[in-house]
C-alpha cells in the first residue's frame, strides 16, 4: 500500500467563500500545480478533490514510459545529405 501524505488544515474565509490551503508536500505527493483543473464533489463524510486536467508526471515515470522502439531512433535515420562536420 502506498504511503499516504497528510496535513491538519483550518478552513479560512477567503471573500465570499471558503478555502483551505494545500501545503506543498501534500502538493508534490498529488502532482498538483498552480493552474490545473480539480473538482470539488462532496461524499460520505466530507469533501472530495479530484484533478480533471492532465496529470504532470515526474522525470522517473517520464523515463519509465519511454519506449525506444516508439520514440527513439536516429532523427535522420539516412546518411550523410551534405557537408556535416562530425
């Protein structure tokens, strides 16, 4: 089972609504960024976010998703077109 990252917050009066701030750890460990898109849906016993954006993924899952077969290979897989210096 996965760890699980966790913060005591106080919901704070911000204008005419409410909000809570999302500490930075709890940010890094759900990939959330300033700009991505959440929704907010209430459940059994609270409040429930849930990004609908694209997740950003880290470098690690980046390189682990890579596929030389589909992404790699030679940009120009000819030869030599002109007088490239090598």
């Amino acid at each position: 089972m996965k760890a699980t990252v966790s913060a005591d917050q106080t919901i704070q009066e911000w204008g005419n609504g409410l909000g809570v701030r999302i500490t930075a750890p709890v940010a890094r460990a759900a990939r959330l960024t300033r700009g991505v898109a959440v929704k907010v849906e209430v459940v059994d016993g609270g409040v429930f976010i849930r990004t609908t954006g694209k997740v950003k993924l880290t470098l690690a899952q980046k390189l682990k998703a890579f596929d030389p077969a589909v992404h790699g290979g030679e940009v120009m897989a000819t030869g030599r077109v002109g007088a490239e210096v090598f």
